[in-house]
C-alpha cells in the first residue's frame, strides 16, 4: 500500500500532514507551503518607507486623517510612537507577537523609529527590525486658522439695568465665559473658542465660536449673577447648500441693582444693603438686621433711592450701648455722638462697627 502525503506547491518537496483549517484560518497557496518555501518570502512587519506627522504650530494639534486632535504631548516622540504603531503591520499569521520600539531624535522635526518584533509562526519564533523615519511639518488647523481670522458666530453682550456694571460682575461674567468655554474644550470640542472680549464703557462684549456657545455662555451668566438676556439674530451669509446663516447678539441685563449696594425702597422701614440679586431682590434693612425681599422679580425691580455702596461706610467707634435697640456711636464725618438704631448683626461686645452716613442720617452696616 502506497503511502498519502501531501507536496509544496513550489519546490515539490514532501510536507507533513496538515491538519483541517479552522474558521478564519488564512488558506491559498501559501497555506499549501512548505516552511523553507513559506518564510522564503515572508515578512513579519509590514511597514511604510516614511511618515509625515502634520502638527498645528498654534495649539499643538496632530492632524490625523480629515481631522485634527488635541494629543496634550510636551513633545512629538509620544506623538511620532503613536504613529508608527498605527501604520505599522504583523503578519496575519504570527501569533504571541510582542514589538518595543526606540525612538532616535535626529533633530526638532525628525525621529527615527527603530522597532523590534517577534512572533511564533508556524510554531517557529519569528523576529524583524525595521526602521521608520518621522518627520514633523508645521501647519495650521482650523480650529487656530478661525480664531486668527478673527472669525466668530455668536456675541455675548454684557450690561447692566439702568447702572454701569461694578468691576467684580465684569470679571466673574467673563470668568464664568471662559471657565464654561475652557470646560468644553477639555471635554473634546475643539470648535469652542473665544475669539475676542471687547471692552467698553458699558461692559465687555464676547465674541464666540458659535451661536449655541454663546447661549449657553449667556444662560450661565444670568443663572449666577441674575437678570435676563434676549436674542437679536443677523443674516450674514448662506453656507454651500443655500441655507442662511446668522450671527446672533445674545444681549445679557443684569439686574438693575447690585450686591453691596444701599438702596431706600421708601416703604417707611429705612435703607436695605442688597446681598442677593438673582429672582427677587435680597437684602438687610439697617435698622433692624431683618432679612428684606422684594415682592418683585428681576425684570421687575423695585422702584428704590440709590444711598451709596457698602464700600462708602466707614469704621467708627461705638461709644455705649444704651439697650437692645439704641446704641451710640460716632457719626464717621463730623464724629459727633449719635444715637442711632441697635441691628441684629452688631455684636453686644463691639468696640467699633461700620457705619454710613446719608443725608446727616447714620446706618449701621453689617461686615463682609
């Protein structure tokens, strides 16, 4: 009885029985191969002859296909590893592949990548060194490209109701705007930038990337630090497919008074110090300590008589307690002694309280 065997294809040579391939082993003729025949022409690595690595020369951004990424590399060999690791290729066949790769800084835009692999293939232990040179161009993304042209969708105005905006609102509305913006773009939205803050007299102006940005901006702005804002909506242009586009003024009124201001809302009950503006007007009465709330909400603000801010009361000293509700002090501009209302927020034991005056009258005023 003669015996069954099987030959290479190529050199004719007797090759062991196979076994039966599995589903999704590869098959052709090279499966067919003898192992001399097999890795004659085998390559454990398939790899490019070059990589170009483009990289935004204003923010750092690593285009990779149609778009552009934010890698946060303080250098480009982590960038130039990443790479290579993609473009570089194991054969189908090898199987417990393990590959390291030592990178070699020629110079600020050139590395050369030498990568080391090994893999079992046809039960033998494979190995293969290849070399890959980066290099790193210099160019602008799109995001970098908008924001020096200057471009911009959406505005933010900021202002105040019937008063000029006191420097702490200034800056916390535009330190809520780039906190949020700040926010997005940590979170993956490379589109969202400031583009520019305009100051004027009435308060800054924030030019922003887009519409849906600087509503949100200006929803933030309102939440905490109260008021309202409209939308004025302007045609601009039509995009490719002829749909219009618009810029869009988001214009943001803050209340129409401020924290730390000391109004008389003349109901008969003295001055209040307002502490809170966002829904209804909040506030201390003076003369008592009591909690004050208006009966209005913000676009309705209460008709009251400007006195001054916590900033124009002054320390003065407290000569004597006369009793829970009168106590004497020195008037903080002629310093004569006056007697003046006891409020909740002065302590029994104080030597000095702040103290306002307006109109010869004197309020107490309690502290931060």
């Amino acid at each position: 009885m003669s015996e069954s065997r099987e030959f290479c294809p190529r050199c004719g040579d007797a090759v062991d029985e196979r076994r039966d391939p599995l589903p999704g082993d590869p098959g052709g003729r090279d499966a067919l191969l003898c192992d001399d025949c097999y890795f004659e022409d085998f390559d454990l690595v398939d790899a490019p002859d070059r990589i170009e690595v483009l990289v935004c020369s204003g923010c750092g951004a690593v285009r990779r296909g149609e778009s552009w990424r934010d890698v946060g590399a303080r250098d480009y060999t982590d960038v130039a590893v990443d790479e290579v690791a993609e473009r570089l290729g194991v054969h189908v066949d090898a199987t417990d592949v393990e590959w390291g790769v030592e990178p070699e800084q020629v110079d600020e835009n050139a590395i050369r990548m030498h990568c080391r692999f090994s893999g079992v293939v046809r039960g033998t232990l494979r190995s293969a060194e290849v070399t890959v040179p980066v290099k790193i161009s210099r160019g602008t993304c799109d995001r970098c490209g908008r924001i020096a042209g200057g471009y911009y969708a959406g505005i933010v105005q900021i202002r105040a109701d019937e008063r000029d905006l006191t420097p702490e609102e200034r800056a916390e509305a535009l330190s809520i705007a780039e906190s949020y913006v700040a926010r997005q773009e940590a979170d993956g939205d490379r589109e969202a930038f400031i583009t520019e803050v305009n100051e004027t007299d009435d308060g800054p102006d924030v030019m922003l990337s887009s519409n849906r940005l600087a509503q949100n901006v200006a929803t933030r702005i309102t939440e905490r630090l109260g008021g309202s804002f409209e939308s004025y909506p302007t045609l601009v242009t039509e995009d490719g497919d002829g749909n219009e586009v618009y810029r869009v003024t988001f214009a943001v009124r803050l209340p129409r008074y401020a924290e730390g201001e000391i109004l008389d809302p003349e109901d008969g009950d003295g001055p209040v110090l307002v502490t809170g503006v966002s829904g209804r007007l909040q506030g201390v009465r003076l003369a008592t300590g009591e909690a004050y709330a208006s009966d209005f909400e913000d676009a309705d603000a209460p008709d009251a008589t400007r006195l001054g801010t916590r900033d124009d009361a002054a320390e003065t000293t407290v000569v004597t307690v006369e009793d829970e509700n009168a106590i004497q002090v020195l008037d903080p501009s002629t310093y004569e002694a006056k007697t003046v209302p006891n409020p909740d927020f002065v302590d029994d034991d104080a030597e000095t309280v702040l103290a306002f005056e307006h109109g010869g009258a004197v309020h107490l005023v309690p502290e931060e």
